[in-house]
C-alpha cells in the first residue's frame, strides 16, 4: 500500500513538473514572438501612419475599436445599433486588420472613420492567453499610450456592447473624475464583488494626461 502511495506521487509530480515545463515553453514562445513583432506596436508605427495623422487632426476626442474579419459580423451589429445616436459615428475610429474588414466596413458605413492596418498575426483568429492575443494586448496597450499624448481624450471600446443610450451623453467625464483622476473603466457588474471589478474591454482616458506608461 504505502509503495502504491508513494508512486502515485510520483505520478502527481511527474504531472506537475510537465505542466510547469509547458507552460514556460509557452511563454518563451510568446516572448519571443513579441520581441520579432514589437515594431508593429510601437510609437514610430503609429507617428509614421499618415492615415492616422490624418484622422486624429479631425477627430480629437476620438472612440477606438479594432478588430479583424473574426469580429466583422458582431462590428457590423454594433454599427448599426449606435448609428442612430448624434455624434458617435462621427467620432468611431476603426482599426481594421484584414481587408475584408476594411473593405465591408468603408463601403456599409462610409461616414465612419475606418483605418486598414495590416498586422499579420491579428489576421487570423486568436485566443486569450496565445502569443497573438499577448501581441494584441501590447498593440492595444501602446496605441492607448500614443493616443493618449496626441487626442484630447479617447474611449477605447468594443463591439460586443449593446448601446440602449448613447454612452458619450450618459458618461460626463468632468463630472466622473475629480482628483486628478483621467481614466474611466466599465465594470463587470454594480453590486457586491462584481462593482468592484474592471473589466478594461472599454475605458475612457481623459486629457491631461500626467503620464503614459500602461
């Protein structure tokens, strides 16, 4: 009985051990893989994007969405749900990483702001916890810090939202923040546990900013 003990925790270590050592072979490959594409992320991509540039000089208080053909049908949903609200397609800036999602969205809602931006490992579909999704998070991350300095405040949003009201008329950031507080996060719920944890699929940053490290 107790050598049936003792090699079944064996077993258990030798299991732990396996997945210690897959979980570390995982992340080196998404270190790695951010290191070979940082540069897509980076400040200098985003300043050398006349597209963007050009965008910004009309939209100073823009709302960010990104996505790729995975996204489309739900963005397409999301579009037509708000375009009824004054002002919002007016300010949506969309990052379009494939050019069919470019391509669908210029051509259904051409007053939308819709910018192609090719990356190639945000063409194809990804999940959470994969070298891609990290990247994603790193690009999200850096484009929040640029717009951050160059906008005079932004949301960043997503498409899988139902808007029953308009959220730039519901949401007054002056009256939000005080303290010299400038970010505004959605939260998973309003009571108990879930008021108090943020979600970060939408936040508002807004101007001034005191600093831009994320």
């Amino acid at each position: 009985m107790r050598a049936f003990q003792l090699s079944l925790s064996y077993v258990f270590f030798f299991v732990f051990l396996t997945e210690i050592e897959r979980k570390l072979r995982i992340s080196n490959r998404a270190f790695r893989f951010l290191e070979e594409n940082r540069r897509d992320a980076s400040e200098e991509s985003f300043e050398a994007s006349v597209q963007l540039r050009n965008a910004l000089q009309k939209k100073r208080y823009p709302a960010v969405l990104l996505l790729n053909k995975y996204a489309l049908n739900i963005t397409l949903n999301f579009l037509c749900n708000v375009a009824s609200f004054p002002d919002v397609s007016d300010r949506l800036l969309i990052f379009a990483f494939d050019h069919t999602s470019y391509d669908k969205i210029h051509r259904s809602f051409p007053n939308v702001s819709v910018l192609y931006w090719r990356i190639e490992p945000f063409a194809d579909t990804f999940k959470a916890g994969d070298r891609a999704y990290q990247f994603f998070q790193l690009f999200r991350a850096n484009l929040a810090a640029y717009l951050s300095v160059k906008t005079e405040g932004f949301w960043m949003i997503q498409s899988d939202t139902l808007w029953r009201k308009n959220l730039f008329e519901v949401i007054d950031p002056k009256r939000r923040l005080s303290d010299g507080a400038n970010l505004i996060f959605d939260q998973e719920g309003t009571e108990g546990l879930l008021s108090k944890m943020k979600r970060t699929n939408s936040f508002k940053i807004w101007q001034p900013m005191s600093g831009t490290t994320f």
